[in-house]
C-alpha cells in the first residue's frame, strides 16, 4: 500500500490521524454503536468494491501545488492568513 499513498505530502489543513470517541454521545445521548468494527471495514470494503472509480490524484495535487496548498512533511507550512482572522 505504501507505493499507492504519497505519505510525504499533504494538503493544507489536511488532517493527518483522527479518531472517534463516543463517551460524551455514550453519556449525553445514550448513543450505542450497533456496527462492529470488523463488520463495518467489511461493510465499506464491499461497497468500495462496488464503485466505480476515477483516479484523478495527481491532477488535484498538481493543482493543490499550483496554488501553493500543498506542504512536504516535516517541512512548515507557508505563512498564510487564516480568514477572518
């Protein structure tokens, strides 16, 4: 898999991990997830499968690095003000 993803660079503003944590919609909310993980990876994995796909990667990091949004890991990102600041 690491010769498909380019993990060097990333959009601006890309959010490079996340994760859920359910406890305050588990205590506020009662929320219960009724999905596995497992069940669901294979849920989305089918429905991947399923979909017809256009790889248009290099054209938007092309344009991304056209309008100076894309960064190199590690690298700091350009100065740029952030709107409505």
């Amino acid at each position: 898999m690491a010769s498909i993803l380019n993990v060097d660079t990333f959009r601006l503003g890309d959010l490079h991990a996340c994760h859920a944590y359910l406890g305050r919609a588990r205590g506020r909310l009662g929320f219960e997830t009724r999905t596995s993980l497992d069940d669901g990876i294979r849920e989305f994995v089918a429905w991947a499968d399923a979909e017809a796909s256009l790889d248009l990667s290099k054209r938007a990091t092309a344009e991304l690095a056209e309008h100076g949004a894309v960064v190199r890991a590690g690298h700091p990102s350009p100065a740029r003000p952030v709107p409505g600041s």
